[in-house]
C-alpha cells in the first residue's frame, strides 16, 4: 500500500530499534523519511539505504536532542533537507520517538541524570513540535511514542516512567491545541518489545518466564508491532482519531 505517498515524516530517534522500524514501514508506505539520530549516524545511514534499496525516499538528519539549541539545530537543518528535495520546508509527520532511559535506582538517581532524561524524552518533544508548529500541514499527525509503564508500578524505573507520564499529557493537551487544524495527536505506548538496546535483558531466562506471566498474548513485543500501530495512526485510516493513549503492550499486566 501506499497510503502516504507524498507526505514528509520526520522520525526522531529513527536509526535503531522501535525508530528504525517505524522509519522502515513509513517509507514502505510511501513517505519520505527523515530518519533523525543523535550519535549513531552509521545506523541511520544503513535505515536510509535500506528504504532506498526497497524503492523508497529518505535521508539522514544528526543531532543531539539533550538541549533547545539542538533542537532548533535539528529543525534547521531538516529546512535545509527538505529545501533541496522538495523546495519546501513543510512536512506532515512527526514521530516523538526519541527517548533514554537510566539505569539508576530511584534511591541512585542523581539530578544530573534525572535532567537528561527529562531533557531529552519531555523537553525536546514539547521544544520539537512548538518549533514545527508553522512547518506542520494542516490535517497533518504527531505520533508520540510513550510507555506502557505509565499505567503500571516500577520503582526501578520511576525518573523514566515521569518523562513517559508527561509525554501522555503533553498528548492530550496538544491535540485540544491543533484540533482545529485537522492536526491528531496520539500516544503509543509500547510495553516489553525485543530490541537491540536491551537484548541482554530480554534474552536472560528471568526475562524469558515475563511474557507468560505478564502479557495477554504471552509475548514479547517486536519492533514492526508498534510501527504497524504509528503506521495506521500517520494514514487517513486514522484521520478521526486524537488525544488517544494506544496501548501497544500485547495485554500487559490485566
């Protein structure tokens, strides 16, 4: 199907894991892709030649999310992109997937760690959109990847789950705001779902007995699940759907 020709996404985070599937099947739908990443531009570059090898649009866009100045930086440099290829900087999608975890306790937590997270998961989304207000077509989609956490309790992971927990808000207020736009914004909220970032984990034997005892359709999450889910949000399919939070967690923790 191509039920995105002619529309420009901008994924952020889109080089690896859940982004790089989401990148994947938006171009296979016919978009062209910004696939944006902070330090891994060679796994960016392979998503690109990935899309264009199947036939499809998409170019490489680096910068670090952890500030408002790489924000704007970002912003700028798609302009610049999307001048060359289309002789327009408006586009049409945005992916919020970018996003860092950490790995201390809520007892470790530094405050230089709980700002990071905050900067680049909360700050960097709200920054995104507000400088792509007048760069977004109208009937146009914001597609914010939070947490399946955010409805369940882990301590081990509380400064994350907050920055998801704003990002559903953030959701909510966001499509009263563009409403009128014809602008849907939506959450995903992915729960356990096998990427590269945390294989170690998935594949021990603790993490193998999860599924079974956690998850409706007893097991884990792969990446194409949740691209599947942003696909049908990004196309018409989804025209008269906002301010939903899609649990994407396979039935987690009924």
């Amino acid at each position: 199907m191509n039920r995105l020709k002619g529309k420009v996404a901008l994924v952020t985070g889109g080089s690896r894991g859940i982004g790089r599937e989401i990148s994947l099947r938006l171009a296979r739908e016919g978009a062209m892709v910004a696939v944006h990443y902070g330090s891994k531009q060679d796994a960016a570059r392979d998503v690109v030649e990935t899309i264009i090898a199947n036939g499809g649009e998409a170019f490489p866009i680096g910068a670090n999310l952890g500030s408002v100045a790489g924000v704007i930086q970002l912003v700028q440099l798609l302009d610049e992109e999307l001048k060359d290829r289309t002789s327009d900087i408006h586009y049409d999608i945005l992916v919020n997937n970018a996003g860092i975890g950490i790995p201390e306790s809520f007892e470790e937590t530094t405050e230089i760690a709980y700002d990071e997270i905050f900067a680049v998961n909360v700050k960097a989304p709200f920054f995104l959109v507000q400088q792509s207000l007048s760069r977004l077509r109208d009937e146009g989609r914001i597609i914010n990847i939070s947490s399946g956490v955010t409805r369940v309790a882990y301590p081990s992971i509380m400064a994350y789950s907050l920055t998801k927990g704003a990002i559903n808000t953030f959701t909510l207020h966001l499509a009263k705001l563009l409403g009128s736009r014809g602008i849907t914004v939506n959450a995903v909220l992915p729960g356990m779902v096998r990427t590269d970032m945390n294989a170690d984990f998935l594949d021990s034997p603790e993490a193998q007995k999860l599924p079974a005892d956690m998850v409706a359709l007893g097991r884990m999450g792969e990446p194409s699940d949740i691209a599947d889910v942003v696909a049908f949000l990004a196309s018409r399919d989804g025209r008269f759907v906002t301010a939903q939070l899609l649990d994407a967690t396979g039935g987690s923790h009924l």
